[in-house]
C-alpha cells in the first residue's frame, strides 16, 4: 500500500478516535431520519386516505363492501411490497453498500408520495386514474419504505454488541415520532389545505426530499468494506437459509406473531373509539397522535435499560406489558358493551392507560428481538438477515389487521381482535420459555 501523502495523512490522537465518532453519529442520524420520514408519511397519509378515496370509489359505483375491500388494497399493499422487498434490500446492501440503498429509498418516498398527491387532486370524473395513481403510489411507497432493515443494519454497522440494543431503539423512538407526528400533521395539514386535498401528499414528498439531502450530503458508508457476500441472487432459498441460522428463526416468529397481535390492536383503534366513545375523525387523529408518543416516550426509556438488563429480559417484559395492555384494552370494550352505548364513566382514561401498556410492551419487543437476531448474524451479512425480519414483520402487518378487522365484526362487544392478540402473545411467551436466544 502506497504511503499516504503528507497533507492526507491520518489524523492522531484524539482526532481519530473523533473522526469516526463523528461519521458513526452522522450515519445513525441518517438512519433515524430515514426511519421518521418513511412513518411521518405513513403517519399523514394512514388517517385521511380513507375518507380521499371514498368519493372516487362512489363515482365509479362503488358498494359499501366492495369500497372497503378497495380501500384495505389500498393499505395491505404498502406492507406487502415491503414483505417482497425487504430482504432484497437488505441483501443488495450487503454487497453494494447501505448509503446507495438508503439513497434509493429516500428518493422512491420523495417520487411517490408526490405521486399520492397529484393523484389526490383529480377530480372525481377521472376516478379511475385517481385510483390507479392511488395505488400506483401505495405501491411504490412501500418498496421505497422496505429499507428499515437496511437502516438496521447501519444500526450494526455502527454499534458493538453491547451496545446494538440500545442502537436498534433508535428505529422505534423514529417510528413513535412519525407516528405521533404524521396524524398531527395531518390534522392540521387538513385545516391548511382545506381546498387542496393534495397537500398531504406534497409535505410527505417534501420532508422526504430533506431527508434525501441530508442523506447524500452527511451519510458515509458503514458497510464493512471488503465483506464478502454470497453470489446467489436473493430468494426463497436465501430467505430459508436465514431462518436456518442459529436463534434466528425462532425469533423471527416471536418478531412476526407479535406484530399480529398488535396489528390487530392497530387496525381496529379507530373504529373501536367510535363506536365505545364516540369519537370522530379528528378526535382520531389525536388517539393516534397520543399512540406514536407512547412509541417515542417507551422508546426512550429502552435506552438506558438496555444498559442495565440483557434483551432476553427486556423482551420478555415486552411481552408481558402487551399482553396486560391489550387484555385491558379488550375488558374495556366489552364493559363498556355490557353497560350500552353512552354509559362510558371512567372507562375513557382506562382505554388510554391501557394502550399507552399496549404501547410500551411493544416498543420494548421491537428492539429486542433487532439486537438479538443481528448478534446471531455475522457483519457481512447484517442486512440480508434483519432484511427478513422486516420482511416477515411486513407480513404480520398485512394479516394482522386482515384478521383484526374480521373479528371486530364477529361480536357486538368488539373484543374478540384482542382476545385473540393476548392467545398470540400467550404462545410468543410459551415461546421465549422454550428457547434461550443467544446474546454477547
């Protein structure tokens, strides 16, 4: 190797040690942002796109039935686009690098969140079109939005593995402000652009594009350079040859079971406020806002207790808050049933602190289950690996509020989607009895 020229020497001393410091926090910010912006957008989109679609789906005649299943299209395909997409996201990371991918992703959400507001704005005789660009942006938001495991594998990159747990919350505290955000944005983005339905769509596109800026101008590769990975192309066999590693399936169902359980929970929020308190859209918006708080506030608190106790435990109390959170959640809609609509009493404040345990169980699963498979993974393939558990996490929110949704309607109480979310996680936690993963 070529002696280095004198005016580009190493740094020595503390510059050194400073310099990668200061590259490790930039790429972290990167990841954080990355994050937040894709569930910001999630977050503003999530809670109007219903009521936007509705007039295009009456135009072209519509049922009642045939709008609902349009418009759970409409919201399933963004999480099966990142079922399908995020192991390959993460395998191509692996070879090429994290900063391209990230890069891809940030201009995919900039491109297709603009295209969600131009669709937006059609007027209701070009429903079909408006539809279709509907779509059309859905799909591409969540191809572009598949690179959290990628973002968790900067995550790796940048932290040891005593410090991944507390590294992998920064990805929950980013998903508890996008979803605390998002709806607040929304909320008011409505009042602003009152005559402009489009509006939403165009601030997502922008925030999107300062992240992209941010991104290209301030992250630095954290891949691991001269990694070797695998030649194959990724598929079936490279997604089977993961669930095959040490731990990592195992916690890679815990990781997909819990996701259905809270995706029921997810699905079915705003029609059970309706129908239990009586809650509008706006009100809504705020129930929301008040869940993605308890994500960014139980997020925060993760951190320093992961200094304190190993991720095996703090999984498991994650589990144990969600099942208590939900079976509570589930005890209030069906008291609220058995004394009839309108006699709510106290059970208002009961809803809140029972999500807000809901909430925090699961901001303490999320990073848990992240650190212990990425320390099941060797450095060169980190993104393949946390690739597919966001892939199968993907899947857990395309059948979790599928199934939700179906057993909301089976009982005039509305309990059944969380009873049967704690029957889930009673089995997740049979689960973690019956398996020690492995932690450094």
């Amino acid at each position: 190797m070529p002696a280095p020229h004198p005016s580009t020497a190493a740094p020595s001393g503390s510059d050194a040690a400073a310099a990668p410091d200061a590259s490790r926090r930039a790429a972290l910010l990167v990841v954080f942002l990355t994050v937040f912006i894709d569930l910001l957008g999630f977050g503003i989109v999530l809670p109007v796109m219903p009521r936007q679609a509705e007039p295009y789906l009456a135009a072209l005649g519509f049922s009642p039935v045939t709008s609902g299943a349009a418009i759970g299209v409409l919201f399933s395909v963004f999480s099966l686009m990142q079922f399908i997409f995020s192991p390959l996201w993460g395998r191509i990371s692996d070879r090429v690098g994290r900063r391209p991918m990230l890069i891809l992703s940030l201009l995919g959400s900039v491109v297709f969140y603009a295209l969600y507001g131009l669709a937006v704005m059609l007027p209701p005789d070009r429903a079909a079109a408006a539809l279709g660009l509907m779509l059309l942006s859905r799909i591409g938001a969540g191809i572009a939005g598949a690179s959290v495991g990628t973002a968790a594998a900067v995550i790796a990159d940048c932290t040891t593995p005593q410090n991944r747990a507390r590294g992998m919350a920064l990805i929950g505290i980013a998903f508890g402000a996008g979803f605390t955000l998002g709806p607040l944005i929304a909320y008011f983005g409505l009042a602003i652009f009152r005559q402009q339905p489009g509006g939403v769509g165009a601030l997502a596109s922008l925030l999107s594009f300062a992240a992209l800026l941010i991104a290209i101008f301030v992250f630095k590769e954290t891949r691991v350079p001269g990694a070797r990975t695998a030649k194959e192309f990724p598929g079936m066999s490279r997604t089977a040859a993961v669930l095959r590693l040490p731990a990592v399936g195992s916690l890679v169902l815990v990781y997909f079971l819990s996701i259905v359980a809270f995706a029921n929970f997810e699905a079915t929020l705003a029609r059970l406020t309706e129908s239990a308190f009586g809650m509008g859209d706006d009100d809504n918006f705020l129930v929301f806002a008040f869940i993605g708080l308890m994500l960014l506030l139980a997020g925060g608190l993760y951190r320093p207790l992961a200094k304190r106790f190993p991720e095996t435990q703090l999984l498991a109390a994650g589990v144990g808050l969600m099942i208590a959170g939900l079976g509570a959640v589930g005890l209030v809609a069906w008291a609220v049933y058995a004394r009839g609509t309108g006699a709510t009493g106290g059970f208002e404040r009961v809803f809140y602190a029972a999500s807000a345990v809901a909430v925090a169980g699961f901001a303490f699963v999320n990073p848990s289950v992240s650190a212990l498979i990425s320390k099941s993974a060797s450095a060169d393939r980190q993104g393949e690996v946390l690739g597919v558990n966001q892939s199968f996490a993907s899947l857990g929110r395309i059948l979790g509020p599928f199934v939700g949704s179906m057993l909301y309607a089976m009982h005039p109480s509305h309990t059944l989607p969380f009873a049967a979310a704690v029957a889930v996680l009673c089995g997740v936690a049979a689960l973690l009895a019956g398996c020690r993963p492995r932690e450094q």
